[in-house]
C-alpha cells in the first residue's frame, strides 16, 4: 500500500458546503469531464488528455470516456458494476467493495467554482505528488467501489473523496502537473434508465488481472 503524509485539518466553511449541497441536491444529470490523467495503472506517464461523460441518477453512475469504446455502470445500491468494451461486445462484471472513510487530515485551503458548481478546495501530500482537489459535497457518489473516481489515480488516497464529487483534480510532482481532470460542464436533464443497463447482446468475460502491471 502506498504511503500517505496527510497535512493538517483546517475548519469547513459552512456557507460553501451548504451552497454546493444545494447546487446538486438530487441531482440527475451529466457531468462532463476534461484533463490530462498522467497515469496509467498508478505510474507516472507522459500524460493522455481524456474527455469523460459523467451520468448520474440516483445510484446509479454510468462514466464513458471520449472515445466511446470504454464504459463503467455502477449500481452503488446493488454493490456491482460492469466495464463495457464497446468495441468487442463485451463486459466485465465485478462486485463493490466498501466505500473508504473520509480522509481526517486533509488540508482545506479554501473554496472556487468549478463549471457553475461552488467547492471546496482540499490539499494532501501523496507518494505521487501534492494533490488539489476541489469537491463539491452536495454530491457523494462511490466509483467502482471507493470514493475515488475512476479517472483518477490508483494512490491511496481516495478516503478524500468521501468528502464529495471531485470537480477538479490536480496533482504537482516535481514542479510539473502531472494531472489535471477538471468538469467543464455540469447539466441536470433526466436520464434514461436503459443508460445503467448492459446492452443486449454483449458476452460476459473473466475479470483482466492487472496485479504487478
């Protein structure tokens, strides 16, 4: 497990919280995402720009990268989720371990706004770097089982976002950005249910093992 160095607590702004809990308070949507993630399976990379499609209802989560071949459902009431590969027709099913407890000594270092939508702004020190994310507690949703989305990095530092949706996220290393995902769009409009289910057709495979890649 990687090693965390968490900095100091700093008191939440209550007027910031209640606003973006209010902002997305039973939220369905879309959620659109943009950045460069910088990591491929936790290691440091070059850097591959993504755009993300975010779907929420309920608990129901639905993510689909630019490309449009690579899908995740979540169904965070039924503990299970499904990785689509558009391309071959098929899936991955995998069931949801428990989401990780909120981070107690992650810095709050103030607040922004991100596509429209207040936040607040959360620091740690990681093994990958300093990490900014700005969160938006109105919305806690749990990705693939954890409270880090799936776009993010495989550190372990992904109690922080128990604390909310992530609408920015950058890490530092080295004096050099090594990621930055950020929302560019954040819509409400309903969502078809037919949106979290496997498509007709598509063939279940065994899970990709990618321990020690």
């Amino acid at each position: 497990m990687i090693a965390l160095v968490l900095v100091a607590c700093k008191a939440r702004d209550p007027d910031v919280a209640d606003a973006a809990a209010l902002a997305l308070e039973g939220f369905e949507g879309e959620i659109d995402l943009a950045g460069d993630i910088g990591y491929v399976f936790g290691v440091a990379d070059s850097g591959t720009h993504t755009e993300l499609k975010v779907e929420i209802k309920g608990d129901n989560i639905r993510v689909e990268r630019d490309d449009a071949r690579w899908v995740t459902i979540v169904d965070a009431t039924a503990k299970k989720s499904w990785t689509l590969d558009t391309a071959t027709r098929t899936y991955v099913a995998d069931r949801l371990g428990e989401p990780a407890p909120a981070a107690k000594d992650a810095k709050r270092t103030g607040s922004a706004n991100v596509a429209g939508i207040p936040c607040e702004v959360w620091e740690v020190d990681d093994a990958l770097g300093h990490r900014t994310v700005c969160l938006a507690p109105g919305l806690r949703k749990t990705f693939m089982g954890r409270a880090e989305p799936t776009w993010s990095s495989a550190s372990d530092d992904e109690s922080l976002f128990a604390k909310g949706f992530p609408l920015r996220d950058v890490t530092i290393a080295a004096g050099q950005t090594m990621r930055r995902v950020e929302a560019t769009r954040v819509v409400r409009r309903p969502i078809s249910d037919a949106d979290f289910v496997t498509p007709a057709g598509y063939v279940e495979r065994p899970p990709l093992n990618l321990r020690g890649l």
